[in-house]
C-alpha cells in the first residue's frame, strides 16, 4: 500500500517567508509525528499529533512553527519569516495506534532559507 | 535529561566483515528501543525494536541488536556486512509519556569497502 507521503520534496525560500510542508500519512494510522534533520544531525521530534488532537508540540524551537491536523489525517508544518537556522529536512512518520508501535517515515521536505 | 549517544561518527569495515554499531542510552525507566537505517535520498527505516522480552531483538536484513540494561546499551550487530549496507544508522529511544516522543542518536555512518 501508499506509505508516506510529503510534498513538496524540495523548498527553496528566501529569509522572511512563509512556507507551509504537507504530510500525507498512511490511511488509518491514528499517530503522526514531525521531525526535524539539519545536515550531519539525527531527527529531533518537534511534534505529535493523535487524530487531530496535538498532545506533545514540546519541540517546536519557536512560535514561529505551527502545525495543525484539522481532520486527523492530513498535516501540516508551517514556518512562519523563515530563518536560515530552518533549513533542514523535515520528516513526518505516521504510525497505526495509540500506543507505541512502529512509526513510518516519508521521504522528508528538504527546506532550504536563503 | 533523556539522550542518545552512539560514539561513532563514522565506521569502516570490509565487505563480508563483522559489524558493531554501539548505542548508549540516558533514561530513567525502561525505554522502547529502535534501530533505523538511512540510505542517501531515502526515508528512515526500521531495522528492529525492543519493547520487552527477550533482549536479543533480530530484524531485517540480517541485523540483530542486544539490549543491556546494566550498560544501557542497545548495540546493532551484523554479521557478515554486504556493500548495500553502508548508510547511516541511527539510534533511536521513545518516552513512554504519552505522546512517545521520540529521541534519536546523531547516527553512525557505514562505509563499506570492497
């Protein structure tokens, strides 16, 4: 079946803009996470979502970052006057239940702020 | 606080060679453990996991792992590593605080010569 999906692949904005990073989870899987991965690093979570409710945004670096899931399934990363500390791939991962159970990454967008 | 610490930035080991990637952990409770793997332009993918049980974990592509609680590590072995396993490995442990967030280690990069 489809696994995750995100779009666009690759972002070039310039310092000061918005950009909104979509995520299409695997169909039915109730959890979603957002990762963040500058150059040479390992994910660092910044969010987590539950249907459409966002339990844990604790890693979210400033207010500048919004995420929301209006219908539990679709995500979406926003980062508002982009700064060039942003760039990094983000990752979304999806996974089936509550509990604990085997995340599923996408392909990640790759932002880069000039 | 809770981390992820794997030692080495970069290992090399010859085509048909044994293979020992070390994984530390800092956490207070029993973590939930994970190994993934990262090809260039690829998204994240899970080798194997430990929730509980018994603490030798095997998982695909001939990887297995052992957790220790004594030494809080979670080590990925191989024995006998092919040229299409060198990619960044990294470790992984998640919270059980609800939300499961997950921390990553900085990875190991594999290279695997011929």
């Amino acid at each position: 079946g489809a696994g995750v999906s995100q779009s666009p692949r690759y972002k070039v904005a310039k310092r000061g803009q918005d950009v909104a990073l979509r995520c299409d989870p695997i169909s039915g899987h109730v959890s979603l996470f957002w990762y963040q991965q500058a150059l040479g690093q390992g994910p660092e979570f910044l969010t987590y979502f539950q249907n459409e409710a966002q339990l844990d945004k604790s890693g979210l670096p400033s207010d500048r970052f919004f995420a929301e899931r209006p219908e539990g399934s679709v995500s979406t990363l926003k980062i508002q006057r982009t700064q060039q500390e942003d760039s990094a791939v983000y990752l979304c991962a999806s996974s089936l239940a509550t509990k604990q159970e085997t995340q599923y990454f996408g392909p990640g967008t790759r932002l880069l702020v000039l | 606080a809770q981390s992820v610490t794997q030692p080495d930035i970069h290992i090399t080991v010859s085509e048909g060679a044994s293979l020992e990637l070390r994984c530390n952990y800092s956490y207070g409770a029993t973590p939930y453990l994970f190994w993934y793997v990262q090809s260039p332009g690829q998204g994240l993918q899970l080798l194997l996991k430990y929730f509980s049980g018994d603490t030798l974990v095997q998982g695909i592509k001939g990887f297995e792992a052992e957790f220790k609680r004594s030494q809080s590590s979670f080590n990925l072995r191989k024995p006998s590593v092919h040229w299409s396993d060198a990619a960044e490995y990294f470790c992984a442990v998640a919270l059980n605080t609800g939300g499961f967030k997950t921390i990553f280690g900085a990875g190991t990069r594999l290279f695997v010569k011929a």
